[in-house]
C-alpha cells in the first residue's frame, strides 16, 4: 500500500481540466469573441423587456405617490424595504470570495471570483433604487446626502436612511475597483485578440496601457492587496448597517443583537445561492467545463451548509430569548410570526433556510448539478420570506386597534420583477462584452504556470501572465 504525503500534488483537486494555457485563453475569451449567441440574445431581450417594466412602474410611481403601493398604517414599510435588503444581501458574496478567499490563498476562488464580484455590483445596483423611491419625494433623495442646500437642511446622522446611503455608497465604490482592477490584465488580453478597430480601441482605453511588464505586475498585486484588506471589513459592516435599520428601533421582534450577524451570515447565504445558479447556466451555454469544475460548485455548497446552519441557530436563538426574557410583546411577536395570519410565510422561510441547506451534508447532492441548482433557487425563496417575515411584523404593533394585514399592489409586485430586468441586462452585458472569469488567475492555479518546475518555455510562462 501506497501511502501519499500532504503536499503531494496526486492529493489536490484538479481546478483547470488542461494543461495548455492558449486554451484557457481561448475558452474564456471566446464568448467575448464570436457571434451573438441565440440563448443569450433572447435572455437579453426578456431582460430588457423586465427593465422596461422597472422604468415604468417607477414613472407611475412618481407620478402618482407611494400610494399605489400595498402600505397601511401599521405597516409603513412594505415590499420596498424587504426587496432593498434581499438584494443588498445578494451581492455580499462577492466581496467574500473575492476579498476573504483571496487573503486566505484559496486556490479553488479563481473560477468564480469574477461572476461574484459583477453579481455584487448589479445587486447593489437594484437594491439601491429602492430607499431612493422609498423615501416617497424622490425628488429632493439628494437631502439624504450631506450636501449643503437651499434649504439649510442637513441629514439626520441618527437615521438609519442616512447609513444606508453610506453603506451603499462605499460598498459599490470598493467592489466597482476591486472588480475593474482585476479585470484589467484580462482586458489587455482581449485587446491583443482584437480583430477590429473598435474593440481595439475600447479594451485598449479600459486596459491603460497593460503591458505585463515586471513593474505592472508588481503594481497591481499591491493594488489588488490593499483593494481586498479594504473590502474585508465591508462584508461585516454593510449587512450590520443595514440590520441597525430594524435592531435600533423598539419594535418587538426587531430590537436584538442578534441580528447584525445573523443578517450577515443570512446575506453571503443568498448570495453563495444565486452566484451558483448563474455560473451552473453560463457552464452550460458558454462552454466554460473545463474551467468551472465540480470541485467549485461543492465548495460553493459547503459555504452554504455553513451559513445556512448559522442561520437556523440564529432563528433558534430569537425563539428562546423571546421566551427567557419574559416580555409579553417579544414572546407575541415570535409567536404571531409562527402561528398568526402570515403563518405560511414563517413556515416558507424555515423550511427552505434551515432544512433545505441540510441536504448538501450528502456528498452526491454536493456535487449535482441539478440538486443544487434546484436547492439554490429554494435557498434565494427562503431568503426573501426571511426578509418579509421581518418586515411584516408591523402588522400588529402596540395598539391592538391600528393592526392590519399587509397585502402588495400590483405595483409592488411589478416593481420587484422589473428589478430582475435590471440585473439581467447589466449581467448579460458583463456576461458577452467582458471575461467570466480571471484568465491570469485561472493560468495561475495550473500546476503549469511554474514553467521551472516542469520545464515549460517561457512564452507559455509569459502568456500565463497576459
């Protein structure tokens, strides 16, 4: 019997399914390359189509008032707030695997780096639409910002609107540079593939002048270093901004300290989720198997057993302490949550948060594609019911006479839709015209890219770094 050491190379998974660095190259570059494709040209035109409903729904509602939406007194906030949350919390696992994975040398984060970071800065994208209509006279949002103005009027720093612009703000600032800064020796690349004049021009302007000279290497590693050390801190203080929304009110249900890592683990939960189901279709229809391995897509599942797991510990803990701390009106809202008139919506979130992430315990499940993209989809519903279930809790507050039941407009429901429009455009877009994934980093895991090692020529060493 053989026994293997540690660091023996038969003992690690294998993240690149060749060993030729042109067809890396020519794997990743070529969606970016070819023609139109069907499949992606019919998603672009429904997404278009979506982000047309978005534009329209937002017309009407500034035409006509937040009215239209499904709000009543005791619930001041409505599908706005849970779908501005949903998609802030979509977008946390970009700065996770990129940043954190990154400062952690994990190797297997190569072939799905740059999906998440562009999912993180869409998500962003759609999820800030809504405090700016949210806050009903959209056109004087810019008091919000601590801007001088003809009115003398400055923001409340006790806000949590005025937090939230700030959360926002620099989490889509630092994602926008550290996602641009890593695509810039892959846009030199698709600069030097150019046939035309125009695409030549366009990666030439956005490449700014990569040569791959020693001297830009070393510029942009430190860059890139100092870009992930800043992101870090993000993936916990964005979410925790964002949960001080409802931790710093005294609302009965929402006033606990659990929540800001509860909301964060919650968040790169949802955002593992959807980074999956994506990259599982652009598998399929780019052609990229070589490249995106199962090996990536168990990994992704394990991160969500883990936060998934978090999660239920995280419900568990808001039951018990309803019940230790022997408040009648934290006790209520817990057990009105569970057995009241939204019930369904309670049972929706546990079932798909708590139990559905338990399957991926079982390697098989793991590892298929079809389970886990049919969990994940379960896992993003879950999600959602998650921030509903938060939200709704309004519906019976203090006064026993003003409680209510919350139901959505149409224009709720078409304004959430239209937001998937948003998203898939700006991603279909990022998808055709820009590299999926980190041609330098994927050519930098392959056990190739030390041509010392196994005597390679140095234009397959130096093409690993174009």
């Amino acid at each position: 019997m053989e026994f293997l050491r540690d660091d023996d190379p038969r003992l690690r998974p294998v993240l690149v399914e060749t060993g030729d660095f042109h067809e890396v190259t020519n794997i990743i570059s070529s969606p970016t390359e070819g023609k139109w494709n069907l499949t992606w040209a019919i998603l672009l035109v429904f997404s278009l189509s979506l982000l047309s409903l978005m534009a329209a729904m937002f017309g009407y509602l500034f035409w006509e008032g937040t009215g239209v939406w499904g709000l009543n007194m005791p619930v001041a906030w409505g599908w706005a707030i849970v779908n501005f949350v949903w998609w802030i919390g979509i977008g946390h696992a970009g700065t996770l695997i990129s940043a954190i994975l990154f400062l952690f040398r994990q190797k297997w984060r190569t072939a799905i780096n740059r999906f998440s970071e562009a999912m993180t800065i869409f998500a962003v994208m759609c999820a800030g639409v809504f405090p700016a209509f949210h806050v009903g006279r959209v056109w004087v949002v810019y008091f919000i910002f601590p801007l001088p103005n003809q009115m003398g009027a400055w923001p409340n720093p006790r806000s949590p609107l005025f937090w939230d612009v700030f959360a926002i703000s620099t989490y889509f600032t630092i994602s926008l540079l550290f996602w641009y800064m890593g695509l810039i020796p892959d846009l030199a690349t698709l600069r030097d593939r150019s046939t035309t004049k125009v695409r030549q021009f366009v990666y030439g302007l956005l490449s700014l002048g990569w040569r791959g000279a020693a001297r830009h290497w070393q510029n942009y590693e430190r860059a890139y270093l100092i870009l992930a050390a800043i992101s870090t801190p993000l993936v916990l203080s964005v979410h925790s901004i964002v949960s001080f929304d409802f931790a710093t009110s005294r609302v009965p249900g929402w006033h606990t300290t659990i929540f800001p890592p509860y909301f964060v683990a919650g968040a790169v939960f949802s955002g593992f989720a959807l980074v999956a189901n994506l990259l599982i279709i652009a598998r399929e229809v780019f052609g990229l198997k070589k490249v995106v391995r199962l090996h990536h897509i168990e990994n992704m599942n394990k991160f969500m057993l883990l936060t998934g797991s978090l999660v239920g510990y995280a419900y568990a803990m808001e039951l018990f302490i309803a019940w230790y701390s022997g408040s009648i009106y934290e006790r209520y809202a817990f057990w009105n949550r569970a057995l009241g008139e939204f019930w369904w919506a309670y049972f929706i979130m546990i079932s798909c948060n708590v139990l559905t992430p338990q399957l991926f315990w079982f390697r098989k499940i793991r590892r298929s594609l079809l389970m886990t993209f049919i969990l994940c989809i379960f896992i993003n519903i879950g999600m959602w019911f998650e921030r509903f279930v938060i939200v709704i809790t309004l519906h019976a507050d203090f006064l026993p006479s003003s409680w209510g039941y919350y139901r959505p407009s149409w224009v709720d429901i078409a304004t959430y839709v239209g937001t998937f429009g948003l998203f898939g455009t700006f991603f279909l877009l990022f998808m055709k015209y820009l590299p999926q994934l980190a041609i330098a980093e994927v050519k930098g895991v392959m056990p190739e890219s030390s041509s010392h090692h196994h005597g390679q020529g140095h234009s397959d060493h130096s093409e690993s770094r174009h």
